[in-house]
C-alpha cells in the first residue's frame, strides 16, 4: 500500500470507531447535551483531529501534515457562521432541545456526504481546468471584501424565508409539528414529512451554501484531495458538539466575521497570485505562511471581541 492509501485506511477506521464512541458513550437520545458534554465531546474532536495531524507528519511528511492542520483550522472557524444560522433555524422551527442531538448528527452526516460530492467534483474541474483556480481566489477575494465591509442591523433573515424552505414546501408533503421526534408521520392515509425532517434538510442544504466559501478557500491551502476531504471531515463532525458548547457565546464574538474575512481576501489573493509567490516562497514556507495567519486573524479577532465586550460592561452598568 502507498502512504497516501494507508493514511485513508487510518482516517476511516479512525471516523468509524470515533463515531460509535461519540454515539455509544457520548450522546444518548432525546437527552438535553449539557455544556460539560458539549465540550468534553468538542475537545474529543479536537484532539482526534490533532492526532490524525501527527499521524499524517509521521507517515506523509510535514508539508503534508501543515496543510492538513491549515485546512482544519480553516473549516473549524467557518463552521462557527454554520453555528450561527443553525440556531436561526432552530429557533425558527421551535425544535425540542431534547431532539437538538439526532436531528444536527442525521443533518451533519447528510452535509458530509453532499460535501465528499462536492469537493470530488471540485478537484476534477480543478485537474482539468488549471485556471479555474483564478476564479476561486477572485471569489474569495469578493467574499471576504465584502464580509469586511458588512454591517450587521441587528435583523436577521427568518428561516422561513430560505429559498430552500420553499423549495421543500413545495416538492415534499408537511405536516406542522416534530411528530413527536419522528420524521414521517401518517396522517388521512398519506406519508406526510414533520418539521424535524426539514431541518435535517436545511442544515445539510445551508452547510453546503457555506462550503461554497470553505472549500475554494481551502483548496487555496492545499491541491490534494486528501487533505481536503480529511480536514473538512474532521471540522464538520465536530461542530455538533461545538454548536452545543458555543450557542449562548457564538454572538458574543462582534470582531469574528472581521477575522475571517481577513483570512478569505489572504487566501484569495495567494491563489490570484500564485505563480510569482511559487518564485519567492518554496511551497513549504507558503504552508506555514498560511497557517500563521490563520491562527494570528482568528485567535486575535475572537480575544479582540472579548476584550470589547469587557470594556463596554462598565459603561452598561
């Protein structure tokens, strides 16, 4: 076996097991996730993800193992905007805290499988095209200019609203209610779906609208498929347990957007200007490049929120 099929083989063992562990010992159903289980789930992914990043330095090398860890990170701090819109949606469909658990894990497993579609269809343009590239990074480039720049009016778009709501309303029977957890229900003789089912579909359909950032930007990072089916994995399981752990926090974080928006026009920019950086930077300086800087805008941007919100309790007071 080459080391690039014996790291697949270690990642998907790995994803079984941490699966049946998270399932079986972890979560149970219709139980309210505590905070103390939120983040000792969170920080079981976290230091998973971290020891599949030894493993592929040990057996793929460091390059690979920057990458891998660069891409992570740049998944993890997306999904906190992922966080943000799920609890809109949930909110919005008044969803039972003691059905949060199954319905993001069937949610977030559906948005695994339409992101393995998506990122397989990525790279083959990708191989094919060369200079699609260029139209990532512009991309990129627009998205986190415009991010910057966004002000927030404190009014945030109803669900209800979605395009995909009304596309499911119209091509799927509704009933409602949750059905009492289930997600078809019979009613006069007919199949009919509950809400709980058009959740499960919106996460899944909104975490895909969110890979349509996530995954140019990490293919700015990396080329190889491995390291962005890897890490993209790795980032999207473990935000069930970070959504438990940062939902009465993740507002709290006013400078974020800023931090990551800074990433994206980086990230854009170093696709848009590949070839001349290829002249002046080996490939493994750019890795570590990349990984400094998203360590330095998220990091800053979270303790900078922080620092902000501290200084203003006086002033509240």
């Amino acid at each position: 076996m080459t080391h690039e099929q014996i790291t697949y083989l270690v990642f998907g063992v790995v994803i079984v097991f941490a699966l049946i562990f998270d399932l079986g010992l972890l979560s149970k159903r219709n139980k309210v996730v505590t905070i103390r289980q939120a983040l000792l789930q969170t920080v079981f992914w976290v230091i998973l993800s971290l020891c599949f990043f030894v493993f592929v330095w040990w057996e793929d090398g460091k390059t690979f193992a920057f990458e891998y860890i660069s891409a992570y990170l740049m998944e993890w701090s997306l999904s906190i905007d992922n966080i943000f819109v799920f609890i809109l949606i949930f909110s919005a469909f008044d969803v039972k805290q003691k059905h949060y658990g199954r319905v993001l894990l069937i949610g977030i497993l559906m948005a695994i499988v339409l992101r393995i579609i998506f990122i397989t269809l990525g790279v083959a343009l990708v191989q094919r095209f060369n200079w699609v590239l260029y139209i990532f990074g512009a991309f990129l480039l627009y998205t986190g200019i415009k991010m910057f720049a966004s002000k927030e009016d404190g009014k945030e778009k109803d669900p209800h609203d979605y395009a995909i709501y009304k596309w499911i309303k119209k091509v799927i029977p509704l009933v409602p209610h949750d059905g009492n957890g289930k997600f078809a229900v019979h009613e006069n003789g007919k199949k009919r779906y509950t809400l709980l089912f058009v959740v499960v579909l919106m996460l899944a359909g909104i975490d895909l609208v969110f890979a349509l950032d996530s995954i140019p930007a990490v293919m700015g990072i990396s080329r190889h498929p491995m390291i962005i089916y890897t890490s993209n994995i790795f980032a999207v399981l473990g935000l069930r347990s970070l959504f438990f752990l940062l939902r009465g926090a993740v507002n709290k974080f006013d400078y974020l957007q800023q931090g990551i928006a800074i990433v994206l026009v980086f990230i854009g920019a170093k696709m848009l200007g590949e070839h001349w950086l290829n002249q002046w930077l080996p490939k493994e300086q750019q890795v570590v490049l990349s990984l400094g800087v998203i360590v330095l805008c998220i990091t800053g941007s979270i303790l900078f929120s922080i620092y902000k919100k501290k200084k203003e309790i006086p002033d509240n007071g």
